[in-house]
C-alpha cells in the first residue's frame, strides 16, 4: 500500500533573492570573439611609426654604442614592436596581447618619461643622448628627438591604455616580473662600464648611476630607490586599471 497524498501541503520557503553567480575562471575573451579595430589599429601603428622614428632619428645625431644604452631607447623599440603586434592583431580581429607584455612595456615607457623630466632635464651638463655638452635648442634634432621620446611616444602609451584596453587585465602577481628588466638594465649598465675606458664620455649614461662620482654604494643605494620607485608604480598602474571603467566591450 502506498501512503496517502496529505490534503495540505505545506509551503516552501521563499528564494530570499535572485542567485548570486559565482565568479567565472575563463576570461571574457575566451568566449566573445574580437573584432575587427581599424582605428585603434591605425592609432596603435602611429604610435609604433613614432617611437621607431625617435629612436632612428637619435641614431642618425649620435653613435649607435651610445644610443642605444639608454633605458628610454630601449623600452621605446619594445613599445614600437609591441605596438606594430597590437595594431596587427586589432586590424584582423585576433586576441589582443598577454597583459603581462602590454602592462611592462607601459610601465617602461613611463618610467623613461619621468625619470627624463624629474631627474635629467636640469643636470649640469644638460642632459644629451650624444654627448652634445650644450642644451639641445628647441625645435632642432636633439631637441625634437628627446620630445618623441619621452613625451609624444609615453603620452601615447597611455592614452592607448586608458582609452583602447579593456580595464582590470593587469594582476598584481605581474609587479615584480617587471622589475627584472630594469635589474637587468642595472647589470648591464655596470658592465658596460667595466669594458669601457674610464676617460669615454659616454661610459657612464645616467648622472645617478655614475660609480666615479658617487662609488658602488651610493650607485646601489640610488638603483635601490628607483626600484622601489618602480614597484610602486607598478603597483599604483595594477589599481588603477582595476578601479579605470572600461572603455570598450570588445578585446581589442
């Protein structure tokens, strides 16, 4: 026999609200495809045109040995070359870059911008990527060559950041990842100057990584405080990607 159906069936309780979705493990680019970015393309191309220009313009002013040692002539060739891939990518509709690539090169493409104007536009003698011992005029090559550098191309790095990425790609766990170039950076710095002779003028390029003036440990103690600084503004890059809006739905 089979019990009978009760005549009153109590009531089930309330769902108390909607149900909370749990946070998904794939990223929304795995699922929604990109599209095609003809103008974020053109801009990224630019971008990449204009650093690749500032660079070949300082290397017809100065000696390539010279020229190419600085941070801020490096981390511009990385900002064309990953510009000239974001731009490639964005005009035939394929995944953007890792975040991991496109957070360090704007990270290096700051730290260039600010050091030159905190640190180096009021040294004496004036600062000069070719050894020039007087002050770049404005509007002639050295001069123009320094602006690309250090204002045009980082202004574009950022704008291309807040403006054309999606917001909250960059992770905190990226950070110290980014410290390896410039520790590198460091490293080869001293030992180009080790291979150099001690009356070159070009031994030693920045005035605050200058072991004769101010020996090992006032060097160090200067590469310390400018990682720091880095770090910190690695990290200050990390939380304002997460709190920026997004500028637009389409990974691009």
């Amino acid at each position: 026999m089979t019990a009978p159906i009760p005549r009153d069936i109590p009531d089930l309780p309330a769902v108390p609200g909607p149900p909370v979705l749990l946070p998904a493990p794939v990223p929304a680019t795995a699922v929604v495809a990109p599209v095609r970015r003809p103008a974020v393309a053109v801009f990224r191309l630019v971008t990449a045109v204009a650093a690749a220009g500032g660079v070949a313009l300082e290397l017809l002013l100065g000696p390539p040995s010279r020229v190419l040692g600085y941070f801020s002539v490096q981390s511009s060739i990385l900002l064309a070359v990953v510009m000239l891939l974001s731009a490639t990518r964005s005009w035939r509709a394929r995944r953007a870059l890792p975040s991991t690539v496109t957070g360090a090169t704007l990270l290096y493409a700051v730290i260039g911008a600010l050091v030159y104007h905190l640190l180096l536009t009021h040294t004496t003698p004036p600062f000069s990527m070719t050894g020039a011992t007087a002050a770049p005029e404005r509007w002639h090559a050295q001069w123009t060559a320094l602006q690309i550098l250090h204002v045009l191309v980082p202004a574009a790095a950022v704008l291309d950041w807040l403006l054309l990425t999606p917001a909250a790609r960059l992770r905190l766990r990226q950070a110290a990842a980014w410290l390896l170039y410039p520790l590198a950076y460091l490293a080869f710095t001293l030992i180009r100057a080790a291979f150099t002779p001690p009356s070159g003028p070009s031994r030693y390029l920045y005035p605050f990584l200058d072991v004769t003036a101010h020996g090992y440990r006032g060097t160090l103690a200067n590469a310390l405080l400018l990682g720091l600084a880095i770090y910190a503004l690695a990290v200050l890059l990390v939380a304002l990607d997460h709190a920026r809006p997004t500028p637009t739905r389409h990974p691009v």
